[in-house]
C-alpha cells in the first residue's frame, strides 16, 4: 500500500476546502475540547479535595469513644468516656503502628500581655505532627518527657501567632491557659483550612498529660490518633485495634468506632468517579454526533469526487488506494479536529483556572483517550464512504458528470 | 503467440445485459498492432468503438474471446491486475482532458506515478514528470493549474500525464473533441511527433480530417470491422499548420 502518497492525496484535498473541513471536524472539536477542559477543572477540584484529605495525615486511624447517651439524648461520636490514655498505650504496641497520639480538645481563652484569643486547645503526644503530616515551623516539639512531668509547654499554630503575638516571634514567650502559663516552644507551619473549611492553624497544642490534669480534669480522652506503616496493612491494624480494644472494655457492645483515611479518600473519589462516567457519556455521545458529520460530508465529498475517482482508477488506482485515501482523508479529519479539541479545552480550562484562581490538572489519560478514540471515529465514520468510492466502476465514474 | 505485437485480439465479444435486452456491442472483433504503428479507430456514434476501447484500456472485459496485451493475456486479470496494467502499459488521453482540478500540471502528470507498484522516490517522481511536460511542450507552465491552461494546453498536460510511466500504448478517446480546429492540428503535431519516436498510439475519432494524421484507419459498424487500411494523403500537422499561418498571415489575422 502506498500510504504516504494516500496521505499526500488527502492532505492536498482537505487544504483544498478548508472552510469545509473546519465545519465537519468542529462537532469533534467541541467534543472533545469540552470534555478535556471539564474534566482538567474537575479533576483539578478533586485533586485539591484529595491534597486536603491527605493533608490530614498519611495511614492515619482515628479511634473515637463512643456516643454518650443520656435518657433520650443521644451524645454522638466522641461524647461518651470510654477511651483512656492506657487504651493509647496499649495500641502503640500493636504490630505495624508506628505513632499514636491520645487526643483530648477543648475550648479555651487563650492570653498573651494584654491580647486574648478564644481558641480550640488540643492535649496530644510528641507524636502529633508526625501524624498529622504537619512541621514545626519554628522552635520544636514538646518531649516524651514534657508527657511525663505535664509540663506548661504549649506549640501553636499560625493564627494564634498572628492574634497574639503580631509583631514578635512567639517562641520563648508565655501565653496563659486558665491563667496557669505556658512557654511556647513551637510554632506550627501554616496548614490552612480543613475539608470542612474550619481553620487548621487556630489551635494550641500541648502534651495532653497538662491538658489533662493541669487545664481540665479528665481521665478519658476524646480519641486516639494512630498511624499505620503504610495503607497496606491500615485495614488490618484497624481491626487489631478493635479487637484490642473489644478485649480491653470487657463490653458486650462495641463503645467506639475506629476510621480510616482511607475510607474518607474513598468517599470523596466516588463522587469524582461518577462525574468521570457522566464526562465519559458526554464524550461518546459528542463523538458519535461528530463522527456523523464526518460519514455525511465524505459521503458527499465521494459523490463530488466520482469523477476524480475515476481518472485516478484509469491511471492504475486499485480499489484498495481509493479506500485508504478516503479512509485517510476521514482519519486526519477526525484527528485533526481531536487535537484541536484536545487544545481548546487545556486552554479553556486554563483560562477559567487562571480567572476563577481554581486549580487545575492536566487529564492525560483522558488526552490520550480523546485522541485515540477521535482517529477511531475517523475510521469508523470514513470507512463507509471510502468502501463506497473504491467499489465504483471506472467507466461508469469517468463519465459521471 | 508473436511476442512483438503490441496489441492482439482474438474474436472480441462483448454484450450487454439491460433490463430484458441483450446488446451486442462488440461482435467478433480480431485485430493486430505492432509497435510504431498509428491507429485510428472510427465509426458512429453506437458502432462499438468506445465499448472496444475500453476493453483495449483494460478498462473492461470481453465476454468472450482474448486480448492480448504485450503479450500478457488481459482478458482473463482481475480489477486489481487491470489497475497494474493501466498504470504500467497504457497512457490514456481522454476528450474532456480529465485533469484534477486545483492541482498543478506537474501533480496532474506525477499522480500515475503514486500508484506505480515499484515506489518510485520523489525527486525521481518529479524529473520524469517534468520530462513528460517537456515532451509535449509545456516546460515552463509546470505550476499552473488546469483553469489557468488553455484548452490546449490542458490536453497537452493530459498527454505528459499518459507518458510519465513510460507506456507501451497510448490510448487517446476523441483527443480534439473538445478543441477549435488549429489546435486539433497542434494536438495532432504532438501525437504525430510521439509517434515518430516510436511511440504507439491509438485513436478513436469520428472525424475524417483527425483521422487522417494516423497512419492506419480501423472503421467499425454494428460492433464488427469493416475496412482496415493504411490512409491515403496522410497529413502532416506542420505542414497544415504553416498553410493555416499563411492564410491567416493573408488576412492579417496573425503576425
């Protein structure tokens, strides 16, 4: 087969109707371009829904108490006290956990000379940034040995900083909790908002042994922090630790719930997966609609063109060089109006990234599909007409008028 | 068979199945050509002469009887072999020109050349074109396109196009049928020069005054031949050419 003349031929013939060649490819065109450029801006979107799961932690299991209820009033997770710090320690010996951190949260009026600043004060480990996934901007982190003598020593977050300590480094410094005083120690590394758009970064950290005994009296916490090696074996520490702590309760009803990142992960995904599918539908109907155009304006192009078909017959074409011409001249179409496509929507959804300041990521598992499946439809749109010009008679097409 | 004929028929048949009707519109055609010989082919319009051409053209198939061609039996090849042979044994020239337009001469001649089965490489593709529109006269009108030719010179493209691939035959169907009467007479030059350099060619016509520039007359009626002779007062396109430029000159119509 003489291939590259083919594709000389339909090169010379689609240049020769440009304007005509533009209109069949642009069912393609704004096909695929509003495929590729919804799906960069949703995937951008899922992407930055899934940077703030991950922002959570990595392999993370969160064990919540159970739900305190009291004659009718049912308290939800977290309300009931059946967590306790030994139920933390004895998890750190489980296999494959490599940090766990007893957390205990409260609300509390925060002071620093002369400004004060309602705040959400947390009781954790040395463990909890490596948890958390979060760095220590400045300063460091309390000790192991900070837990062990409830030392006044506090680590917070960027917005406390900027309410109580403006214009100065915050590390060194003395903030009051129920006007006991804590020396900073750290600063945390500005984190930003949460999934649930609450501020990561107004809160004040420290060893929950003070949280505890010094600023509340509690003997239960509120849940535990526990991270996974990695989140192949998250499920089976997670049932380790319900076993665990099945044995440890000695209850008949589980009073607690463990959860995983992963599972959080996973529900955010499936509502991208099922935009993913609705795109998918969008894109077949588009192309069809597209490959349509093109079955109809080369059925056209090969009425037009019998005459030409005839002469090239005479000169020595076999049936097989008409049907690849056409079936050429189809594909680069197609291909062609894909890739214009393809262009269209990374520009599209640049632009929209650019003014609506959204994020967006660059889909090339999609590009490729788009492409591919657009030289697909050429073939399958062109293949009719093609087979059409190569089964003319070359008498009959030489006097066709 | 003798390997040195260029064309041999044998008992040429052909008929058409219409509707309920049989037509018969070659019935036992045999002839013979040899190399360098001119040919013209006439008879009215419903005589066979185009249904023979065609099958001459490898264009179609007898019923019955046998074509060679070259010494290569053509009356018993498939469509695709037929394509072959079109492209490697056969130049045609048609009365209508039938160039492709919007596309230059030289891409009008090079395009038998995309189909010739040996992949023949651009450059190359390119000189022989170019050889071929030097042959009929048209060196230097290379990149014009078929609406800016004259009809003329549209034929004379259509004659570069036929010789690109160096053919046993050239098969010409009413070549000055479309063209005044001066430049049948040019047109004719050309193919009487082709000739002289051995070239063979066949013609099929209707007029007397064309027919006359061949040197051998096949006259069909009814699908049957009925005279075959060499032709008498054969004319000689310069010479009927310088006469024109005279006469015209007389008048002062010319120069």
């Amino acid at each position: 087969m003489r291939i590259f003349a083919s594709l000389k031929i339909a090169g010379r013939a689609l240049r020769r109707n440009k304007m005509r060649s533009l209109l069949t490819m642009l069912g393609i065109i704004i096909g695929v371009g509003a495929v590729i450029g919804s799906v960069s801006l949703t995937s951008g979107a899922t992407k930055q829904v899934e940077d703030q799961v991950s922002s959570l932690g990595e392999s993370v299991i969160t064990v919540f108490s159970g739900n305190f209820t009291s004659g009718a009033m049912r308290g939800g997770w977290g309300s009931a006290p059946t967590l306790t710090v030994e139920d933390a320690k004895a998890i750190a010996g489980l296999e494959n956990v490599v940090a766990v951190s007893p957390e205990v949260r409260d609300r509390e009026q925060v002071l620093a000379e002369g400004l004060n600043w309602n705040t959400q004060v947390m009781g954790e480990s040395p463990d909890y940034p490596q948890i958390r996934n979060w760095t220590i901007a400045r300063g460091e982190m309390f000790s192991d040995q900070d837990v062990r003598s409830l030392a006044k020593s506090a680590v917070i977050g960027q917005t406390v900083v900027d309410q109580l300590f403006p214009n100065e480094n915050p590390v060194g410094q003395t903030i009051r909790i129920r006007n006991l005083p804590f020396l900073i120690v750290g600063v945390l590394a500005p984190k930003g908002f949460n999934l649930f758009g609450q501020d990561q970064d107004d809160t004040v950290v420290v060893p929950y042994t003070s949280h505890m005994h010094r600023i509340t009296t509690r003997t239960f916490v509120n849940d535990i922090l526990v991270q996974a090696a990695n989140d192949k074996v998250i499920d089976s520490v997670q049932d380790d630790i319900t076993d665990l702590l099945l044995a440890r309760h000695r209850s008949k009803e589980q009073d607690f719930t463990v959860r995983n990142q992963l599972e959080l992960m996973q529900a955010v995904t499936a509502t991208s997966r099922a935009m993913s599918f609705l795109l998918a539908g969008v894109a077949a109907v588009s192309l069809v609609v597209g490959g349509i155009g093109i079955m109809n304006i080369m059925l056209v192009s090969v009425t037009e063109r019998t005459r030409e078909i005839g002469i090239r017959m005479a000169v020595g074409a076999r049936a097989a060089d008409i049907l690849v011409q056409f079936l050429i001249e189809a594909v680069t179409l197609s291909a062609i109006g894909g890739s214009i496509g393809i262009l269209g929507g990374m520009t599209f959804s640049w632009l929209v990234a650019y003014i609506k300041n959204m994020p967006t990521v660059t889909p090339f598992g999609w590009i490729a599909i788009a492409f591919i499946s657009s030289a697909i439809i050429g073939v399958i749109s062109g293949f009719y007409p093609a087979w059409k010009a190569s089964k003319l008679d070359p008498i009959d097409a030489l006097r066709y008028e | 068979m003798q390997t040195n004929l260029v064309i041999k028929l044998e008992e040429i048949h052909k008929t058409y199945h219409t509707g309920e009707v049989d037509v018969h519109a070659v019935r036992g055609v045999s002839l013979e050509i040899l190399p360098g010989e001119f040919v013209a082919i006439m008879g009215s319009s419903g005589s066979g002469k185009s249904t023979l051409m065609n099958m001459i053209g490898a264009l179609d198939r007898p019923t019955s009887g046998h074509y060679w061609l070259d010494g290569i039996d053509v009356s018993t090849l498939d469509r695709d072999a037929l394509a072959d042979i079109r492209n490697e044994k056969i130049g045609f020239v048609f009365q209508g020109f039938n160039l492709l337009a919007r596309t230059s001469a030289l891409e009008n001649v090079e395009m038998p050349l995309l189909y010739n089965h040996k992949r023949i490489p651009s450059h190359e593709q390119h000189e022989r074109a170019t050889h071929s529109l030097e042959l009929v006269g048209l060196g230097q009108r290379t990149d014009h396109h078929p609406n800016q030719l004259s009809g003329g010179q549209q034929q004379r493209v259509a004659i570069g196009r036929a010789l690109v691939n160096r053919p046993s035959l050239l098969l010409a169907d009413e070549p000055t049928g479309n063209l005044d009467s001066q430049t049948s007479i040019e047109i004719m030059g050309v193919f009487q020069k082709l000739n002289e350099q051995n070239i063979t060619i066949i013609m099929v016509t209707h007029e007397l005054d064309v027919a006359r520039y061949t040197k051998r007359m096949v006259v069909l009626r009814d699908g049957k031949i009925i005279t075959d002779e060499a032709v008498q007062n054969r004319s000689f396109a310069e010479k009927e050419l310088q006469q024109l430029r005279q006469a015209q000159q007389a008048v002062k119509l010319a120069p």
